[in-house]
C-alpha cells in the first residue's frame, strides 16, 4: 500500500507520534548530548596548556548539572504523560554520576574523575540515542469489556 492510498482511507489508524512531553525530552537530551560531549573538549584545551579552558570546563559542568536536573523534571512528565519510567530513572543515574563527578573534580581527585567523565559521556549519548529511536507516544489505557 503506497502512502496515497493509505492516506485516503478513512478507517485506518492514525499513526502514533511523539506527544509534546516527549519532544522536550528529545530537546533536552540533545543539550546534554552536546554538552556533554563539549567537556572533554574544554577538559583538553585546559591540559593542552591553555587556563582558560579550566573556566570553560567549570561552566560546562555547571551546565550538564543544570540540564541534567531539567532532563529529570521532563522525565518526570514522560513517565506520568506517556507511562514510561526509563527515561526517568536514566536521566536520574547520569544526573547522580554527574554529581559525584563534580564533586570529585573539584576535589581533584582525577583517578575518579577522568572514568566518571567518559562513562557519563557514553550513558548520555545511550539516551540520546534511546530517545530518538522510536516515537514517544502517550500510551492509552485499554478499556475492559468486562469491567
């Protein structure tokens, strides 16, 4: 069936997209995404030699924690909107790893910082990839005959 005709039936189903809460999530994993991946980039410049990039680096960081505390409060409304949790507790796990990667940075304790920095970029771009795979339509409650 080609799409001309699928369009001219008027009894086929619709078919599902994504529901607005899922597009802000989509939005929101992209920043992360690209802030994510930005760190590294800064982290070098700064041990290439260049301080600056040591300021670059902190204000990334800070903008990871932001997004990442924006990304749970959309989950939150993908989860109660489109009855899925594992972007939740996903965005919950990155955003508690970069926590302790913050944290551990400041302290200057590289020999954590350094691998927590390159499994948070791997478990971003997993999200991100996991929420562009497929539509994140709202799920509807089936309706029992019987009840």
């Amino acid at each position: 069936m080609n799409r001309r005709s699928a369009l001219a039936e008027p009894d086929a189903p619709p078919q599902p997209g994504t529901d607005a809460s899922g597009w802000v999530l989509r939005g929101l994993v992209t920043a992360h995404l690209v802030a994510g991946f930005a760190q590294p980039v800064f982290a070098g410049v700064y041990l290439s030699g260049d301080f600056d990039g040591l300021a670059w680096h902190v204000i990334g960081a800070d903008l990871v924690s932001y997004i990442g505390l924006a990304q749970i409060a959309v989950a939150a409304a993908v989860w109660i909107r489109v009855r899925r949790a594992w972007p939740f507790w996903a965005s919950l796990a990155l955003t508690l790893g970069a926590t302790a990667q913050y944290l551990a940075g400041m302290e200057g304790a590289l020999w954590l910082h350094f691998p927590l920095g390159v499994s948070l970029v791997a478990g971003i771009a997993a999200v991100f990839a996991a929420a562009w795979a497929r539509p994140l339509p709202r799920r509807r409650k089936e309706v029992r005959a019987d009840a």
